[in-house]
C-alpha cells in the first residue's frame, strides 16, 4: 500500500499548480454523514484506493468536483465505485457507477468561475442514506446579506467532509488513512463562483486538503438542518490556511444538477 500512495502523494504535488487536487485537515472521524461518500478505484495488487470525495443529492446521483469526473479516469478504461462507508479502503458496500457527468462549461484555467461540478450516476439506487439537503439559488448571498456570515471578530462556520489525508504537525507529514473525516472551517469571503474559508489552526479551524476534492461543505441552520452549499475544489498547497469551496446555491451548479436527474430513465 505504501507504494502507491507514494504515487498518489508524488502525483499530487508535481500537479498542483495546475489540477485542483484538494484531505481534511486537523479534523475528527466522522460518522454522522452517512450521505457523504468516496470515488474508488480498485488498483490491481493494491486494493481499493479513494482518488475523490462526494455527496449523495438523490438515490442515483452522487455530487462531485468538475476535475475529479474530468481529469481522473475514463469509465471505459477504469470501473469507479462509490462507498459510503466510513473506511474507504476496506468497503463493505459498493455502487457501481454507470456515468461520469462533467458541467459542460468545466475549464480549469485562468478564469473566475471554471464550473468545478461534476456528477457520477449510481447503476442502482441507494436506500437506508438520505440524500443531503440542495440550497436554493442565492442562498449564501442571502446569508450574506441578513449578516449571517459575519459576527463581529467571530465569523460563521462551516463543516467539511471528506476522505482525503490528515496533515500533522509538527513536522508537517499527510498521512492516508483512507477515512471520513469532518473538520470546521471558518468564513473568509463570498464570491461569485467560490465560498473561501479558513483552515488556521492557529485559530482553531480545520479545513480540506489532497484527497477531499469533491466533498461537501455544509452550512448548519439554526435547528440543526445542514445544508450543502459547497464542494471542496482547491486550497493552498501546504494546506494550512484556505480552502476554496465551488458553490452550490449558483445557477451553473444547480440548472447542471437539475437537467441530470431529469435525464435519468
């Protein structure tokens, strides 16, 4: 195993700068998003491997990163899966995945809104999961204009999900471990594609890293509802000081979401 995550690891440094490769870091296992789920790949000799994290929005659509349905793997060369168990590297149940949706508009180049969305389409449907709560288009906006968003010195935070690896520190070492795990990441900014937060640890934040492109970040209501208004799409290379989450609550994110499910059979 060691091997290939020596790859991965390798991979994913020489590629950063220009694929959005992003593990949660200072977090806590998580077994509460049972919504929440990893992309797998089955390396020969090696065993399950999660490249991706996600989310299920409805019992046959798993919610992803543009660049992990883009950039990752070919469906005809390379049979994905999907778990939804809390360890990845050992599943106990697998969806077969018959589809890899990419927003049409997906670039990741130099502009402000490269349309980082992507979904898998399960062969069955997902029973005994509820899917995670969609937020309405303007939602964030809408948080930002009633000054949710801000409180003072304290902004409003945010929960993280996903599979990547766990950064420790001191020294500063990713370590693999294959596991759902959540972090709180505080709010730096709203723009018009990306919800930015914070992973300082130095003020108390955890945040996404390499492994946990796709998963979600969710914003928890005062009865404690969440909702999925992010998915984890770049950070800093390090992974210690900001997260860039593509939103959900846009029109190119939830249109893209609403003409997939209304193509299912």
């Amino acid at each position: 195993m060691k091997k290939i995550l020596t790859f991965m690891t390798m991979f994913f440094v020489l590629f950063v700068c220009i694929l959005p490769v992003t593990a949660i870091t200072w977090g806590d296992p998580d077994t509460g998003h049972t919504n929440v789920g990893a992309m797998l790949i089955d390396y020969p000799g090696y065993g399950w491997f999660p490249i991706c994290s996600g989310t299920l929005i409805h019992p046959q659509i798993f919610l992803t990163a543009g660049h992990c349905t883009a950039e990752f793997y070919d469906l005809t060369t390379t049979p994905v899966w999907v778990t939804f168990d809390q360890n990845a590297s050992s599943p106990s149940v697998l969806y077969n995945v018959v589809q890899a949706i990419t927003h049409p508009d997906y670039y990741w180049g130099p502009q402000s809104n490269p349309h980082d969305v992507g979904i898998l389409v399960l062969e069955v449907p997902v029973s005994g999961i509820t899917p995670a709560n969609l937020p309405y288009e303007g939602f964030l906006d809408d948080l930002w204009a009633t000054k949710e968003l801000k409180h003072g010195k304290d902004k409003a935070k945010f929960t993280v999900v996903g599979y990547g690896g766990t950064l420790e520190w001191p020294p500063p070492e990713i370590i693999y471990d294959d596991q759902r795990q959540f972090a709180v990441s505080e709010f730096r900014a709203l723009l018009k594609a990306w919800l930015r937060l914070s992973q300082n640890q130095a003020t108390g934040d955890g945040g996404s890293c390499y492994g946990d492109s796709g998963g979600p970040s969710f914003w928890t209501e005062p009865d404690g509802t969440e909702i999925l208004v992010g998915i984890t799409s770049w950070g800093d290379t390090p992974c210690v000081a900001t997260g860039f989450n593509y939103r959900v609550d846009i029109p190119e994110t939830l249109d893209f979401i609403d003409d997939v499910i209304n193509s299912l059979p």
